[in-house]
C-alpha cells in the first residue's frame, strides 16, 4: 500500500477508535486497532504520532494530559466535532474506494 494510502488509512482507523472507545492515549488506541482487526493491523509509534499530532492540528481531536491506569502520565486524545466530520467523509471514501476495487476485481 502507498504511504500516502497508509496515511488516510490510519487516520480513519484512530478517528473511528477514538468515536468508538471515547478518550483513549496511544497504546490504548494500537492495542484497540490491533485487537478489533484480530491482529491483522498493527500500528508502530512511529506512525502513531505524527498522525495524532497531525490531526490534532486539523482540529479533528483534541488531547490533555492525564494519569492511566497504572499511575503514569499520558496524552489522552478525544474526537472533536470537526473529527466526526472528517470521519464521515472518510469512511464514505472508503468505501468507494472499496467498491471500485471490487468491480476491478470482478471485472479482471
């Protein structure tokens, strides 16, 4: 997959973590993209975070520090209005995208 297809790819799959799980940091969002594609999609930090800092300036999710689980400092990020948004704009063309893959597929 091209990188740039990589790069949509995982901003939809932390935008649709983040409406489905609420405030999450990090890890808790690659353990949540690892678990519900039944381990089939991993993503390192190293793509992690530029994508949240990215859309974080996109204004498409906010963050604040708080305390986890076991008592260490972490960024929590939550999806924004204009994440919603984007979200619905990019699952649409998902799924367009999809479709015109399997009608080259039907048609090959």
């Amino acid at each position: 997959m091209a990188r740039n297809d990589f790069q949509g790819s995982l901003d939809l799959l932390v935008l649709k973590t983040l409406s489905q799980r609420g405030e999450l940091h990090g890890y808790g969002i690659v353990l949540h993209i690892q678990r519900a594609s039944e381990e089939l999609l991993r993503v390192e930090e190293g793509s992690l975070y530029p994508a949240l800092h990215r859309m974080e300036q996109s204004k498409w999710i906010s963050s604040e520090w708080a305390l986890t689980e076991t008592n260490r400092r972490a960024k929590y990020y939550k999806l924004t209005a204009a994440g919603r948004k984007e979200l619905q704009d990019a699952e649409e063309s998902f799924e367009q995208l999809v479709k015109g893959i399997r009608a080259m597929l039907q048609y090959a």
